[in-house]
C-alpha cells in the first residue's frame, strides 16, 4: 500500500513543481500545457513521467539539449516519501474515518512542499498557498472535533457540555508561534526574520496544535543553524547572506507530524 502512495507522491510531486513555476511566473495553472523554462517548446507526455523521463533524458531537454534542474526529480522523490509517510501514519484501508484524515494530510503535505520550494527558491512564500492551507486546517479542525463531540456524546450533546481541543489547541499554537515571530521580525525590521515565516507559524500550529508545535521550532532552529554553519564552512553563504527559514519550518513540522512521539521519547530519555 506504502508503494502506492510513493507512486501518487512521485505524480503529485511533478505537479507541484509545475505550480511552482507558474505561481512564480503569473501563468495560467491548469490550461496550459508544460514548456520547457528555456525552449519555452511544450513538454511531451512522455517525457514529463516523473524522475523516469529526467534520467532517459540524461538530464538534458529533448529540443534545446539544455540541461533540466534537479529540482524537479528531488521535489517528486520527496513528495513520494512524504505521501508514504502520511499513508503509513493516517491510512487504514478498512477504518473509513482514516480517509478523511489521510486526504487532509496529504493535502497539508502538498501545501508544505509548495511553500518550503517556493521560499527555497525566490525567498518569499506564496500566500495564496499559505491562506488556502490555513483555511482548510481551519476547517479540518472544525469537522475533526464535531466527529469527536458526537462520537463522545451523541447527536444530543451540547456546545457546553464539550470543548474543542483540536481548534483551541491549533488557535493556542498558532497564536503563540505568531507572536514570537512577529517579535523576531518587527524587533530586527526583518533582518532576523521575515513577516511572511509569521504568517507561516500559524499555519503550523493550526496543523500541529499544541504543544507539537514546540518540537517543530525546535527542530526548525536546529536545521536552520546547521545550514547556515555547513554554508559558512564551504564559503557557499556569508554572515549577512539572506537565508530562506520556511523550508527549515517545514522539515521541522513534517518531523513533528511523523515522528514527535519517539523524538520526545528519545529527548527525555536523555535525562533519565
């Protein structure tokens, strides 16, 4: 089943990198056909078959022979190995109730990898990406804690009589994330980090909750610093370099979505 995901990820990949480019370039999204970003000649179905096509290519356009970014077999593989993760997580092929929450994260999951190419790539992060995904976990929330209200209490129960755990704690997360950010970025007038990472933040705690969310920092922080050191030693950045802090946000929220419970099992492990 995980081989099916991979598959669909490897699919779904090829398109997220298409949107990318047309997110960035201001074209038409879904009418139009690929072009090749040199050529600008359209791409035929068989040579846009994710990750085979780039090596039967051997890397290179079929027209102009210029060479094609890795970019795009790195985004589908990683997409694959996203998708598969989430369909290890969430999916239970005979749990009905799993498939809403599978298409949801594999929804967030599409959103994540949009959001960490684009920043990684123009250093700005597409808001119609990030406001769409913040108003689908808005709604994922919402639906997520009526299926518990009346799973818990059935269909007579009260507004009163339960609360909303998944929305307040996204709201909690996300709120708390916000202001931390907002202080970094105002306080250094964008220097340390930019306004677009806070709106991010609350993206991540809608998804994440509380506190989740505190690994996801953590762990962005963490990556982050290592980057930067890796890049400072190979002479690839410098001090004042401009760093893109989305794609290490989201690697920190997909580790948390996945693996939070044995990262914080292994943490605390280390002090008894």
């Amino acid at each position: 089943m995980l081989i099916i995901f991979f598959i669909f990820g490897l699919i779904f990949g090829s398109f997220l990198n298409v949107l990318v480019y047309r997110l960035h370039t201001a074209e038409e999204l879904f009418l139009s056909r690929s072009k090749c970003p040199h050529c600008q000649k359209p791409i035929r179905w068989y040579d846009n078959i994710p990750v085979i096509s780039f090596v039967l290519l051997k890397f290179r356009c079929r027209d102009c022979q210029e060479k094609i970014s890795w970019q795009y077999p790195i985004v589908e593989i990683f997409t694959g190995v996203i998708f598969a993760l989430v369909g290890w997580k969430f999916f239970v092929l005979i749990d009905t109730a799993s498939w809403a929450s599978t298409a949801y994260y594999l929804f967030i999951a599409s959103a994540l990898v949009t959001i960490l190419v684009y920043d990684f790539l123009y250093l700005e992060i597409p808001m119609i990406v990030l406001w769409t995904g913040i108003f689908v976990a808005i709604a994922y929330g919402l639906y997520a804690d009526w299926i518990t209200i009346y799973g818990n209490y059935g269909s007579e129960a009260s507004i009163v009589e339960a609360s909303l755990p998944a929305i307040y704690s996204g709201v909690l997360a996300g709120f708390l994330a916000f202001v931390f950010f907002f202080i970094l970025s105002a306080g250094s007038r964008e220097k340390w980090m930019g306004m677009g990472d806070a709106y991010l933040v609350i993206f991540l705690g809608l998804i994440l909750g509380w506190p989740e969310i505190l690994l996801a920092l953590f762990l962005a922080f963490a990556i982050g610093a290592l980057y930067g050191i890796i890049m400072l030693v190979l002479k690839k950045k410098k001090m004042k370099s401009q760093v893109p802090f989305a794609p290490f946000l989201v690697l920190g929220t997909f580790s948390a979505i996945f693996f939070y419970e044995p990262i914080v099992s292994w943490y605390l492990g280390l002090f008894y």
